[in-house]
C-alpha cells in the first residue's frame, strides 16, 4: 500500500490479525501510482509491479517471508506511460507458474514484458502493437484456468480508444492479435474486461466485453480454434466494465457503469 513515500508498506494477515506497516525498499523515487499483485497457484508467492508519479516502472516478488527484486535493483522503465492509470500488470502461468510482466511505455506502440522463472528474471523485451493509435493508457492481463495450458491473454486500450488484444503461449507471443475497435467508448476510464471460462466443456474460451461508442459489446475466444467470433451488441453506452465467471458452471457475469447488468452462459 502506498503511504505517501516514495517505498510503498506492506502488511501481512497471518489469518488472525495484521503485521504492522513495513517499507518495501524500491529504487523508484516518486509515489506509487498504481500497484498490481498476482498470486502464484499452490504457493505463497506473489508478483508484484508497480508505476510511481514519475512514471517509473520495477517489480518485485514475495517469496513468502520477504520482499526479493528478482535480481534487478535498478528501475525497469523509466518512460512509463501514463501514471495515472492502469499502464502496468502481472500474472502467473497455470502451469509453469512462471510470472509475467506487462508495462506500457511512453512511445506510442511500445509495450515491454519480462518473465520470472523462479529462478531467472528475462530482460525487459518489447512487444510492438503496430495498430496503435497513441500512447497506451489500460492494459489487463488474465489467465488461463486450464490445467495444462501456460496462455495468457494481454489487452491494451490506448490514448487513440483502440481496443487490442494479444496471446501469450507461455513462450512467444502468438501471431494471433485483434484489433476489436478503434472507437472504445473512452480511453479515460477501464471501459473493457475479460474472462476466460472456467467449466471444462468449454476449456480455453473467453469472453470479452467492452463499450463501444452507443453500445456494449461481446466477443468470444474459441481457444479451440484460435479465432475471436463475430462481436455482438446490446444496451447502451458504458465506460467501466467488470466481467468473472462463476468456478463451477462457468458462467459469465459482467456489470458496468449506468446501473447495467448483463449476462451470458454458453
């Protein structure tokens, strides 16, 4: 949690109570803007990456007793994109339980990534999104709940309201990679989200949902195919947008802005 300095706190609840507050020593000078966490599965680690009021990039993981910077003491970035909205995440592999490490940077089409192996931290490598229209402002990444599968799905909304998504196999970036709007409903608030299903007749889909202009719209990822289906529209406008699915029966349930609710069960 940010406190106000530039080292953010962190507390522990050991299921009774909390810890005190304890810095976190990072080599960024400025405030914690935003902080992402992900849990690795079966294990008490956790990843975390943070953008300060700099715009100053660096991650760090738990390893259960304390706060270890993977090797790598100097800032990640130091051209973030924009501080002031979600430009950064983190999540882990389902079965490699690696970590990935997703930033947006101040150039238009950059967006970087490491991995953590458990033992090694990759080199900040950069993944181009030819299709950008400006800075990239919202970024979101979600795993895949399947048990033998290592993808993660990436998407970036930018300064220009293009909607992007790409696919990480657990090595490489698939050329798979859509550009599902270039008129999201804005680019100042998380007006998108993803879900990947959860029921096992229908591993490796997802669903995305996002404002775009009058409408809310829906597009399915056919993990089976490696294809994204035909988008369809209800409701109207929104500019925020959340989306889970239920554990046991997969079903999908998003809910937005303007007091809309909506859902879908394949």
């Amino acid at each position: 949690a940010g406190d106000g300095t530039a080292d953010p706190n962190y507390h522990v609840w050991d299921g009774t109570s909390w810890t005190g507050p304890v810095d976190i020593n990072i080599p960024t000078t400025g405030r914690p803007n935003w902080i992402e966490l992900a849990s690795k599965p079966g294990s008490d680690e956790l990843a975390m990456i943070l953008i300060d009021s700099n715009i100053d990039v660096y991650g760090m993981r738990w390893t259960g007793s304390a706060w270890d910077n993977m090797g790598t003491a100097a800032v990640w970035d130091a051209t973030g994109a924009i501080a002031t909205e979600k430009s950064i995440d983190v999540a882990y592999e389902n079965t490699s339980w690696d970590a990935l490490f997703m930033w947006l940077d101040a150039t238009s089409t950059d967006q970087y990534y490491r991995t953590y192996s458990g033992t090694t931290l990759s080199a900040a490598t950069l993944l181009d999104n030819a299709q950008a229209w400006g800075v990239g402002n919202w970024i979101t990444l979600a795993s895949n709940p399947t048990s033998w599968s290592d993808q993660i799905m990436f998407w970036v909304l930018d300064v220009g309201s293009d909607l992007n998504t790409f696919i990480w196999s657990g090595t490489a970036w698939s050329a798979v990679h859509t550009e599902h709007t270039a008129g999201a409903e804005t680019n100042a608030s998380h007006a998108f989200h993803i879900a990947f299903e959860t029921h096992s007749s229908n591993s490796n889909d997802a669903w995305l949902v996002f404002g775009n202009g009058t409408t809310v719209s829906r597009r399915l990822w056919d993990g089976g195919t490696s294809a994204w289906g035909t988008a369809t529209t209800q409701g109207d406008d929104t500019d925020f947008m959340l989306l889970n699915a239920q554990p046991n029966s997969g079903e999908c349930l998003w809910e937005f802005s303007l007091s809309l609710h909506g859902y879908h069960r394949k």
